[in-house]
C-alpha cells in the first residue's frame, strides 16, 4: 500500500514537469521574435487579446444571466 501511494505523489510532479515544459516550448520562439519592436507589440496584442477572450468565455461560462 505504501507503494501506491508513493507511486501517486509522483503524479502532480509529472503535471508540473508537463505544463512547464508546453509553457517553455511554446514561449522560447515568441521570444526569439520579440527583437523586432513590430514583432513585440504583435505578440503583446495577441497575448492581451487572448487573456481578454479567455475571461469573457469564462465569465460567460460562470455567470450566464449577466450577458444578456
């Protein structure tokens, strides 16, 4: 028994490894890019735009009588 549960504490450790790893392969290129200053307010526009549309699903998700 102490196995398993040695075994499942390992579990949100692989979790963190993950999401780390996606975050770093997904924002090591946008930081190459962001030498060019056009390039950088893109991606800065983008990265508002996305957290902006992220909060509007969720707060149509969570509070769906306050949208109309």
């Amino acid at each position: 028994m102490g196995e398993f549960f040695s075994n499942v504490s390992r579990y949100p450790k692989y979790l963190i490894t993950i999401i780390l790893g996606v975050f770093t392969a997904v924002l090591e290129p946008l930081v190459r890019r962001s030498s060019n200053p056009i390039t950088a307010i893109a991606l800065v526009g983008a990265l508002i735009s996305g957290v902006i549309t992220l909060w509007l699903v969720v707060r149509g998700m969570v509070f769906p009588s306050s949208l109309i």
